[in-house]
C-alpha cells in the first residue's frame, strides 16, 4: 500500500560547514534509488522568522514529500537519520557542538495544528515547548534529535506543515560543490552573471547588485553551495544556469519550491501596542518624529497610533534608502515592514525597517514675504504690525502679510524598497508585486528537477 511521507529537515548547516540543502538533495537522490521514492512535490526550502535570535545562517528548513510503496515508514526513517550521521561526520567539523540536527517524518497530510504552528514560526517566537507538545499529541508524527538536544524540531516540523498550496511561493536552482572544492574560491565568472541576469532577469530574482557591481547568487561561507538562482518559473531556471560561465566541476543541481521573497513573514498587526520583541510585522502609523541619522550612519525615525509608539530604523548598509527615509516629515502616513528588535544600543523597542509604502504625504506649507508690486523684488518686513518694505525702491504697505505657499514634497506616495544585497530570504522585492501566486495541487510529480553531472536524474 502506498503511503504518503513527509520529512523535515533542520540545523544541519553550522558556520563551519554542512548545508541543509545539500543533505535533503543527497538523501533525496538516495531515497530515489533505494526506496523508489515517489516525490509528490519539489523539494522545498521553508525560511523562517529571520528575527529569531538564535538561527541558523539562513534560517531555513528543508521538507521532501513522497509517496513510498513495499517499504515501511520505519525502514525510511532510520535510514535517513543514519546517512545524515554520516554527512555531518563528513562535512561538519564538531557538528555536535555547533548544531542540533533533527529529523522529523509524518505519515499523511500534515493535520491543523502542524499548519498552524509552521505559519507562525515564520512570523513570530515559538517555544521550544510548544514544538514537543504538538509533537507528542500528532498521530503518525515522530523525530529524531541527533543530539539530544531539540532546537532542530521547531524548523523540521515547520517544513512539514507550510505545505505552499494556497500560498505565493517561488523557485531556486541550487548547484552544489565537487567535495574537493569546498573551502575555494567559487570559479564563476561574475560578468557572465551579470550577463545572465540581462537575459532572465524579468523571471529571476536579485541576481545582481548594479549599485556596488557585485553578484548575489554565490554564497561566501565554506559550504558545499556553488550559487543559487531564485525565479517564478521552475522552467526557466536551468535555462539560465547554462548561460553561466563556470569554471569547476558541477555535480549536483536540485529544483526547489520556497516561500523565499514572498513576505510570507511579515504579519498585518492592528495596532502598535500588539507589537513584541521578534516578530515580522506590517503597520501603519503616522509619522510622530521626524528621521535622524545616528551614530554608526543608521536613520530612526518614529511612527505613532492611537495604541502607542515605535521607533524604526533604516541601517546603514541600506545606502541610498535612507535617503529616502530622511524625507519622511511628522504627520505623513505610512506603513512599515519589518523585524522587531527589543532594546539596545540606547533605542527602545524598535523595527528594522525591511520595505515601507508612504500612503499619504503631508502638504508642506512655506510663508514667503510678498514680492513688491512696482518693481518685483521680494520684500521685507517693515517691523511687527508694521507691513512690507522694499528695500529696492522705497514702496512700503501696512496691510501686505506673508504669501502661503503649497511646496510639492520630494516624496511622493508608493512603496520604497532597499538595494538589492540587504535582501534577506523571505524579503519580497517590488518586482515580484504582482506575480504572486495561490495555488499549487497537494500532489505533483515534477520532472526534470535534478541534474547529476550534467544529465537529468529526475
């Protein structure tokens, strides 16, 4: 009798070495050829809340999803914990020290609770304990922590639930390391990326910062990851890889599904009083204190409801989008996204500032002393109650006042995003408005979404 199976996969990847990608890709490929494994889905990468203080460098969960026949789920969970045993032992120097890998499985559809849990762990804070009690009360749900230790649970059981099939969702190409090579500099022409992105760009995503002429698809850390090209078609994204110019064996390519720039974090919250430490949060506020700039070129400005107030900081990374910020003036309506940060470095609760759409913009109003109406010279005034004089040719009027006048601000309504290398995983740029997406079928057998050494595996 077929079964269907879901696997999660979390902290796997640690700063020094190992990726969690890179595992499900191999196992997958395993589990394809022991198992005869049936994928109902793309592998998918599951990005979590990137305010979480204690993430891994991504912030990422791994799901794969299939149906198996003449094999036990049993039979297929111990052989994946046994063969990351082995990974890690490979690739990840004192995995055991830097990591708490865990494996979960569950066996049919992923019920309420599961789905409920993994949406908020990519907006919010989710204790520890939360993950086990959910754990322990799902039929056909187990896992396993490789040290004893369960942090990997709430990203693992993450992955399992976020299922994308009413979601928006996107695509990346992810091509991996010969072994030999890890540790080197990735040999990939960076013009033929740039080139790359001038062809696909309209269906690929932050391929390449113009500002500061530098690549985004490759990685800088040891880990096996050579690049990564994100788009909105899984078609075309090998069509784009082959247009790169590498210069180092490719052994293994995968096709992922992912939540990655969806804004699939960030959270509408009524008012600002419901804003917490760590969550991913879209509001709207007036501006109720104008932006400065700080010490270390960070700018923080404030917003306000009828709840309360909070601030919101553009780092300085984000170069010219403070620019924009700083035209922000008091009493201009606007909404923010972003990660909230608790108190530090003498700020209060705050929001990194991640994108912000300016609703509406306050007129600004300028008084001018009025021009002279015999020779056109703007004039001054001639003391309190006293009128206008022109200093030019002598014409004084008691009863002239200022002249008001409507300024056309800088800063017009829209949305307003930062440069592409500050783009975190789940960020959605302007670009992708849209093309969002809100359906994908329970069960897909894809095609042509591996590729070893050059030819198609599955």
């Amino acid at each position: 009798m077929k079964q269907y199976i879901h696997i999660g996969l979390d902290d796997i990847d640690s700063p020094y070495g190992g990726c969690t990608t890179h595992f499900a890709s191999l196992i997958l490929v395993e589990l394809i050829k022991k198992f005869r494994v049936e994928p109902i889905d793309y592998p998918n990468i599951i990005r979590l809340n990137p305010a979480v203080p204690w993430k891994t460098r991504g912030n990422g969960s791994l799901a794969l999803r299939f149906r198996i026949n003449n094999y036990s789920v049993d039979e297929v969970f111990e052989y994946v914990i046994n063969r990351l045993y082995d990974y890690l032992n490979e690739y990840s120097k004192n995995w055991s020290i830097h990591s708490q890998p865990v494996v979960s499985i569950l066996t049919g559809e992923p019920p309420a609770e599961i789905t409920w849990f993994s949406k908020k762990a990519i907006q919010d804070l989710v204790p520890l304990d939360l993950a086990l009690r959910i754990a322990s009360k799902v039929e056909g749900f187990k896992f396993k922590a490789l040290t004893g230790k369960n942090r990997g649970l709430i990203g693992s059981m993450a992955g399992i639930g976020y299922r994308m099939i009413d979601t928006d969702y996107t695509y990346e190409l992810i091509a991996y390391r010969d072994p030999s090579y890890i540790g080197s500099v990735r040999k990939v022409n960076e013009y033929s990326v740039k080139k790359m992105d001038q062809l696909y760009g309209e269906e690929t995503i932050l391929n390449y910062d113009y500002e500061i002429d530098k690549p985004l698809i490759l990685p800088k850390g040891p880990d096996p990851v050579l690049l990564g090209i994100r788009g909105e078609r899984s078609d075309i994204l090998y069509e784009a890889f082959k247009t790169l110019d590498i210069d180092e064996p490719v052994p293994l390519i995968v096709l992922f599904r992912t939540n990655q720039h969806t804004d699939a974090h960030l959270r509408e919250v009524s008012s600002i009083a419901n804003i917490h430490p760590y969550m991913c949060i879209k509001v709207r506020g007036v501006v109720s204190r104008k932006p400065r700039r700080i010490v270390g070129g960070h700018v923080v400005f404030s917003i306000t409801d009828n709840s309360g107030s909070i601030d919101v900081v553009a780092y300085e990374p984000t170069g010219g989008f403070r620019n924009i910020i700083e035209e922000l003036e008091v009493g201009d309506v606007v909404e923010v996204m972003g990660i909230t940060r608790p108190k530090h470095s003498g700020l209060r609760l705050t929001i990194n500032l991640e994108k912000i759409r300016v609703v509406e913009v306050r007129q600004k109003t300028i008084y001018q002393n009025p021009l002279c109406p015999k020779c056109g010279v703007r004039m001054k005034s001639a003391g309190r109650g006293k009128g206008f004089k022109c200093i030019k040719c002598g014409y004084a009027d008691k009863k002239l006042t200022k002249i008001v006048v409507e300024t056309t601000r800088k800063l017009q309504p829209g949305y307003y995003e930062p440069p592409p290398r500050v783009f975190k995983h789940l960020m959605k740029p302007l670009k992708r408005i849209g093309k969002e997406k809100s359906f994908f079928p329970k069960e897909y057998r894809p095609i042509n979404f591996i590729w070893m050494n050059g030819s198609i595996f599955a």
